[in-house]
C-alpha cells in the first residue's frame, strides 16, 4: 500500500520542505513529496471518499482516489491552487464515477447509522442511545440524498472537512457564489427534511 512506505529523511542540517515546495516537487516527479503531500492529506480524502460513498465502500473508494491522485500528479499545478484542493477534486470525482458505474447517485452516509452507534458505544450507552443515534443518522441520511449532488457535496466539504468556499469552488469546479448559494439552501432543505421527521 502506498502509504505505508516511509519517506527519506532529509540529510543532516537540511529541513524538509513543506507547502508549496513540497507541492512543486511532487509535481515535478519527486515520490517522497508525494507520499509526505499523502500523508499530510490522507485522513481528509478517506472522510470525504466514507461520506460520498458511505461506510462500506468508502475505504475502497479513497485507495481508488489515492491511486489516481498518484497517476495525475503531473497535471497538478501548484500556481493554480492548493495540493489539498487538488486532491480533493480528484478523490471527489473518483468517488463520484464510482457511484456512477453502481448507479449509486444519492447514496453519502450509511442509514444504519453504525458510525453514530458506534461512538456512542464507546461511552457504554443502553440500547435506547443506540438506537436514538441511528435514528439521526439515518435522518440525516435520508435528508442527504434530497439534495441534489453538488449542493450534497458542499455541504460535506464545508461542515465536515471544513473547507472554506474557495476552496469547494475548485473541488467542485464552479463560482464562489454557487458554493455560497448550495450551502444557503442546502441548510433549509436539510432542516426542512429534518424537520418533517419530527
């Protein structure tokens, strides 16, 4: 597995690039920027690959996206934008094809809600907070996949990764102002369907 070989270490009084340097390096070709550039971003590509493909298949998905962020690191171009945009783009499309091919399209969390039980399992709940957990995940869920794809998407960039708005807009190859504009009304759709579920 890619990221689990261990970069060189820098020689002795040389400090290891970061950012930008470290961008241009893996882009012109450089493996161990590139698996330092991985490691740094790995966690982010694995929590958007579990919430665009779910649980089951969201592993699979974001080793399918580390793969392809490796075979077009020559297409990245750091003048353009951030490694971690880019990255996100091309695991976001990947993820995408994948639901594609298995007519998956409104697919994002898992309705068994086994994430939220499990968290809550660890704090040795009774079966009644398990089974409210997976009831609001499976609320959530459901309230999810009325959204349509790019506004779904922006949603889980922003509240779940934390992604500023221009960023989403390079993810997701359009304006500032439609991440803007998804996110306002995703918000109400989503409290909306939430709401309708009491």
């Amino acid at each position: 597995m890619l990221l689990s070989m261990t970069a060189s270490a820098p020689a002795k009084g040389e400090s290891r690039p970061t950012g930008v340097a470290l961008a241009r390096l893996a882009a012109g070709g450089d493996r161990d920027a590139l698996e330092a550039l991985l490691r740094e971003h790995a966690a982010d590509i694995h929590r958007l690959c579990h919430h665009v493909l779910g649980p089951n298949e969201g592993a699979d998905g974001a080793q399918r996206a580390l793969e392809r962020i490796v075979r077009r690191i020559g297409s990245f171009d750091p003048e353009k934008g951030s490694f971690r945009s880019w990255a996100l783009t091309v695991a976001h499309n990947a993820c995408r094809d994948r639901l594609r091919r298995r007519g998956l399209e409104r697919r994002t969390f898992d309705a068994a809600g086994d994430e939220k039980a499990a968290a809550a399992a660890g704090h040795m709940p009774g079966p009644e907070r398990i089974a409210l957990a997976r009831l609001e995940a499976s609320a959530l869920s459901e309230a999810l996949e009325t959204l349509p794809d790019g506004m779904r998407s922006a949603i889980v960039l922003f509240h779940v990764h934390g992604s500023s708005y221009e960023d989403i807009a390079q993810t997701l190859d359009v304006p500032k102002g439609t991440v803007m504009t998804w996110l306002h009304r995703g918000r109400k759709k989503l409290r909306a369907a939430l709401e309708a579920r009491g």
